[in-house]
C-alpha cells in the first residue's frame, strides 16, 4: 500500500457526517491490484507496510491526524477525554462512489483465517481484521500477514467481553492490553477498535481516543456467527452492497467454515459488479 499523500489523486477526502458534531476527514486507500505489498523483507522493529498506518502515528510521536470534539453539546458533568472523542462509532463510508469495506472479527485463527486471507490475496484486495487479543497474542505469524499483505490490523479487546459491563479500568485493561500486542508484533498499536457486541459505552469511546483509536462499527451484519449456511451469508452481503458499506463477518469465534466459503463466492461478484474493495487509512 502506498504512503504517497502528496499527489491530488492521493487527497480525496471523505466527509462523514453523524449528526453529532463535526466531520472527520479520513482517507480511504483503495484496494488496486497494482499497489498491493508483497511480503518484503525487513528489520526486526520496523513496521510492516499498510495496516498499522504512517510511522508519526506510532503511541509517544506527535500525529498529524486530528479530529474536532466530537462531545460538544454533552452535559457539563461529562469531562471530553484528550485526544478528542467521538460519542457514536463509524457505521458506513459514504461518497465513494462504488466502494465496499470487509472486516471480520474474532480473529486470527489459524483454522479459518488462512484461508480468507488466501481469499483476499487471490483478488488482490484488501480488508479490516478486529482481532482479540489473547488470539493475536496466540498467532503473532497471522497478525504479520494479514499486515504485510496491506490489511488494517484494528482492536477488538482482549477477551471478547460485554464492554458496558466491565469498569473503566477494566475496558482499559481488554483495550490496552490488545494495544500492546498489536504493537509489539506489528511495530505499530492500532488506529481502529470495535466494541464487542457492537455495546459501546462512554467510558469506550474515551479510553479508545486515549490510546489513538477510532471506533468502527458496521453497516451489513452477515450473522455469520449463527452459522445461518453459506448462501444465506453470500444473498445478505449482495442485497446489502451499495457504496460506503461496511460489512461484518467472522473468521474465529466458532465454526467459521461458512464465512469462508461465502466470502469466495461473494468477493468475485461484488468485484464483477463494479465495487471497489477498500479500507480506511487515517491520514
């Protein structure tokens, strides 16, 4: 994936609107063939290309991406964490014309996660993976594949527990830990995290923007997870593509052979049919 943001081709920023402050700009590297990473070799310690996002973002470096509160109007008894704070998670990416994001979750599992990685290499696109920590922790060889190969790596926290349930220090500890390993495989910690569940709470969206990261959630749910049989998952996600869709699926977390099979036979046709695979990259 190229880090080049100087041309103009490379400036197309997205302006999403959630009605609850002001637009954040992100850019969204699409997924062409032509720029897609092989595996390159390099030092122990340095970043893979892709999915960790541009070196000044790593934690202790000043960043050049910045948002506007997104807390204004709250109750004065609400005190806006720093870096500033969104109170909803990214849903869709409108206004891109016809472009699709694909994220799966739960992940890595050594059983299913090859195999759609194997999927997305084979029609050169790339995706979201919000993996759990104690899995990443488990599977650091998958972790650095899924980033060499130009995937965003996000935090889907350490055990896949009900977040609103747990205290701050506890979803500091599910989010921070997950962080960590990240950052320790992959040379970067993560710039995207999603909520387990998709149960977000205040405490959520502060701790996240503490530790950099920008919630994502989702616009197609393939339930993919109640193992609803292939061609169920594979007619939700086409009646559900339309530009700035994101979709939820699996690859860990159960029998995820389904998700498998449904994305082989999904992600040719969405390609057929004009869409552009792509992912978010903060800028």
């Amino acid at each position: 994936m190229t880090r080049d943001h100087t041309g103009p081709e490379r400036r197309a920023l997205l302006r999403i609107a959630l009605g609850l402050g002001t637009a954040a700009a992100v850019h969204l590297a699409v997924a062409d063939p032509a720029s897609t990473p092989s595996r390159p070799a390099r030092a122990a310690g340095t970043p893979p290309p892709g999915a960790a996002g541009p070196p000044a973002n790593v934690r202790g470096r000043p960043s050049p991406y910045r948002l506007d509160p997104m807390t204004a109007g709250a109750p004065a008894r609400f005190r806006p964490a720093r870096p500033p704070v969104r109170t909803r998670p990214f849903e869709h990416l409108p206004d891109l014309g016809h472009s699709m994001v694909l994220s799966f979750d739960d992940g890595p599992d050594p059983k299913y996660t090859p195999d759609i990685l194997a999927t997305l290499r084979e029609h050169q696109v790339r995706a979201m993976f919000f993996v759990c920590g104690e899995m990443a922790d488990g599977n650091p060889d998958l972790l650095r594949e899924m980033a060499d190969e130009g995937h965003v790596v996000g935090n889907h926290s350490w055990s896949h527990p009900l977040i609103p349930k747990l205290s701050r220090p506890a979803i500091r500890d599910e989010l921070g830990r997950t962080s960590d390993v990240v950052e320790r495989v992959l040379g970067a910690p993560p710039l995207w995290y999603r909520a387990p569940y998709g149960a977000w709470n205040r405490n959520s969206f502060e701790i996240g923007a503490e530790l950099g990261m920008e919630p994502m959630a989702w616009t197609v749910d393939t339930l993919d997870w109640k193992e609803p049989g292939t061609g169920t998952i594979v007619r939700r996600v086409l009646d559900g593509a339309a530009p700035g869709v994101v979709v939820l699926s699996h690859d860990a977390g159960g029998d995820r052979s389904q998700s498998v099979a449904a994305l082989r036979r999904y992600l040719p046709r969405l390609l057929e049919a004009g869409y552009r695979i792509t992912v978010p990259q903060r800028v």
